[in-house]
C-alpha cells in the first residue's frame, strides 16, 4: 500500500534512482509474524514505480557473507574486552 512509506538502500534524488538490496541475509525467511511476508522484487519496483522513482533490485546472496562475519567477530571482540575490563575494575 502506497501510503506505508518505505526506507530505501540507496536513492539519488536528482535522477529519481533507487536500489534496493535483497538477499538471503535480509530476505531468508519470506513468511514474517503475523502471516506478513516481504515484498516480492516485482512489488517493490511497482511501489516505487507509482511513487515516480525507478528502482533496481540487486540480489546479494554470498556476497555480504564476509564482511558480516567481520562484523560480528569485531563487536563480540569488542564485547569481550569490555567484559574483561569490568572484571578487572568492579567500581567501574
């Protein structure tokens, strides 16, 4: 429905440009709570469509899979160092 607004990956306002990102990562389970589900790709380009924006939909699939692993490595090392810096100072 066009009057939920939507939160786009990447836009451009001056040519009117959009991409979206879909992927395993984000898109995995397409069923959500309550019955809900994603928008298909197809859906989401018409939505943007009638909004007057053109939009693009890149599929990331393995991609994304190193950089995250990055990122979860970093904040739980980041994570342990806090852990182990209270430890060390009770009061703090």
């Amino acid at each position: 429905d066009n009057k939920r607004g939507r939160s786009p990956d990447f836009y451009n306002n001056k040519t009117k440009e959009i991409i979206e990102i879909f992927g395993e990562y984000w898109h995995k389970n397409q069923v959500l709570p309550e019955g809900k589900r994603h928008k298909t790709p197809e859906e989401v380009i018409a939505w943007y469509a009638e909004a007057g924006w053109n939009c693009t939909v890149v599929w990331a699939e393995s991609e994304f899979e190193d950089f995250y692993k990055q990122m979860e490595d970093r904040v739980i090392k980041k994570k342990e160092e806090e852990d182990r810096r209270r430890a060390s100072d009770p009061g703090a």
